[in-house]
C-alpha cells in the first residue's frame, strides 16, 4: 500500500502500481464473477470486468428490459447470461448490485446459493449495515466484501472506455477464507477504481447517504433552485439565470476544481469572483452546517433507512417517482437547461450520446 498525504492525515491506499491487473486476474483466474442486477453499477462493472479479462457472467430476470439491455452489450443467453437462479449457482463471487429495495426483495432466493467459501460482494454497505431492517445475514462460512466505486455507473464506464479510473472504497464484512482482503481490492481494480481506501461497511452507507442528499445531488439541487428563483424574481432571463447558476459551474469551474483543486480555481478567476466567494463561503458554511449535522444524525439513526426501504418497496414507487422527475424536468430551471445543452457545440453532443 502507499502512503499518501490527505491535507495532513497520512492514509494508507492502494494504487495500480501495488496492485496491477496482472496481480488481479491471477488472484480471481479460478473464479467466475456473477452479476446480479443490471440497472445501474451492473452494466459498468460487468463490462468493464469484461473488458479486463475476467470471467463474468450476468443474472437477470428473463424478459425483463435489463434482460434485453444485458443481451445488446453482448452478453449470451445460456452462455454469459442466465436467470438469477442459475448465475447464483454457478457464480463463485456473486457481486449483488441490485438496488437496496431489490436486494431485500431477492435475498431470500440468493441465500440458498451461497455456500461455503462463495464470495459475497457489495457495492453498497446499505443491506449489511441495516440487516435489521432489510434482514440480509449472510452466512459465516462465506467471504463478505465490497468495492464501491465513487460516482454513478454511467461514469465509471465512461472513464474506463476513456482510460482513466474512478477511485472507489473497498472493505471486508466477514473473512471466511482469508483471502477476502485480496479479493475486494482485486475486483476493485479490475471494474476499473484509480485508485482504493479502506473503509467498512458502516462508514461507507453512512458518507455515501450523506453525500448523496448533501452536495452531491440533493443540497446542490436546493441550491441551483435556490439562487434560480432569485435571478428570475429580479428580472433575469431564463437563459442568463441558468447559465449564471448551472451551467457556467458544470462546464467551467467545477472541471478546473476537479483538474488542480478549489483554491486554484479561485486564483485564476476575477478579484472579483475572488473576494466574493471567500466572503460568502463562510456565510454558506455557517447556514448549512446545522442541515448537515442533522442529515448525517438521520443517517446514523436509520430514519434514512427506513424512510427508503417504506418509499421504495411500495408497488407504486417507479410511477410516483416519474411523477417526480417529471415535475423537475418541467420546471422553468431545467427546460432552461434543456434548451442551453441544445446550443453547445457538436462535439459537445457527441460525445455525450457515446456514454449512456
């Protein structure tokens, strides 16, 4: 492992150099990885296993749409794909990548398939960390690990096919052959992580809740609203409010943030944009610490949990949740944002259509 220094804080973290892809597929050359669920890290992480050399194969319900979806990226019914059941069966690493409503729904028939020295992998500690409330108790004479890579299935394919690498956490629930370590951060590497850090199952379900309803999508969506509604109220365009709060931060500032870091960004822009986002950085700060201190409390506590697994287990979840996005994707906000991305140049629109 190499030692790295995250702004003061020596952490250990594992790197392609320590741990090439030679070194993974050795490890994983008698084993056959089989991906259950097809929906959103399944198609990323199967192909990109793939792609890397490794022995996968896909469970799907037959007749499905993610059953078709599976069969145009290439894999072949009876051959790489099969019906849960069978995949479980004849999978000696079963990566379960269900969403957390579905890994609840079919645990009763994956148990069954998980026997002695069988590999359990995660990319999600939500099922293990609230066994309580989804009852997913794996056996003990199995291994239990996870590899979760940091951002959406679309990117980690994205920057894969691109040569570069997603970084992503890996941690081990239950070491039932001694060799679970090795093997979370072998399929790490191989569905395509830059680089791996070392968490465990709690602390990766209680940060990725966090950051998901935070500044990842739920506080940074309030936000855009937010300061949208304050451009339009004041006489601003539709255009010029959309551009001033989404569109300038998502192709201009956030990649140079992401390229060389915040305070670079702030060098390089206006003394203007300087002295106004340092002044009003705290204010911010100070007005949302409290709503992240209560988010991660809700977290902690499991009311997240629970409020998920009541939400999405109900018959009627997909079709009030289109009714959602659909109110969202009609708002004034993002029909702004729907004509701006219209007008970016070709090569703009290109290679966006290559990722999805």
């Amino acid at each position: 492992m190499a030692k790295i220094n995250f702004g003061g804080t020596l952490e250990e973290v594992v790197t392609r150099e320590e741990f090439p892809m030679e070194k993974a597929l050795a490890l994983l050359k008698n084993e056959t990885i089989a991906i259950i669920g097809y929906g959103v890290q399944g198609p990323a992480q199967a192909l990109n296993l793939r792609d890397n050399g490794f022995n996968v194969i896909v469970g799907q319900r037959k007749g499905s749409k993610t059953w078709d979806k599976a069969v145009s990226h290439g894999w072949i019914p009876g051959e790489t794909l099969f019906d849960i059941n069978e995949a479980a069966e004849r999978g000696t690493i079963i990566q379960f990548l269900l969403s957390d409503a579905g890994q609840i729904a079919a645990w009763p028939t994956l148990k069954p398939f998980l026997t002695t020295g069988k590999t359990l992998y995660f990319s999600h500690g939500f099922g293990i960390t609230f066994n309580e409330q989804t009852g997913i108790v794996p056996p003990t004479d199995v291994d239990v690990i996870l590899a979760a890579p940091k951002g959406s299935g679309t990117s980690v394919r994205r920057l894969f096919l691109q040569g570069k690498g997603i970084n992503a956490s890996y941690a081990v629930f239950q070491d039932a052959t001694g060799k679970a370590t090795d093997k979370a951060i072998a399929l790490g590497i191989g569905v395509g992580a830059g680089y791996l850090f070392e968490t465990d199952f709690k602390k990766e379900v209680y940060s990725d809740l966090t950051g998901e309803r935070g500044t990842l999508m739920g506080a940074i969506a309030g936000i855009f609203e937010a300061q949208y509604e304050v451009l339009r109220s004041k006489g601003h365009t539709p255009s010029e409010a959309f551009n001033e709060t989404v569109e300038e931060l998502t192709q201009s500032l956030m990649p140079l943030v992401a390229e060389n870091g915040m305070d670079w960004m702030y060098a390089n822009c206006s003394t203007t944009a300087q002295r106004g986002a340092l002044d009003w950085k705290k204010k911010f700060k100070a007005a949302t610490l409290p709503v992240f201190k209560e988010l991660y409390e809700s977290v902690a506590s499991g009311a997240e949990a629970k409020r998920t697994i009541d939400t999405c287990s109900k018959p009627d979840y997909r079709e009030k949740l289109a009714e959602e996005l659909k109110e969202v994707r009609e708002s004034e906000l993002w029909q702004a944002g729907a004509a701006v991305r219209a007008l970016r140049p070709e090569k703009n629109k290109v290679e966006a259509s290559m990722i999805n």
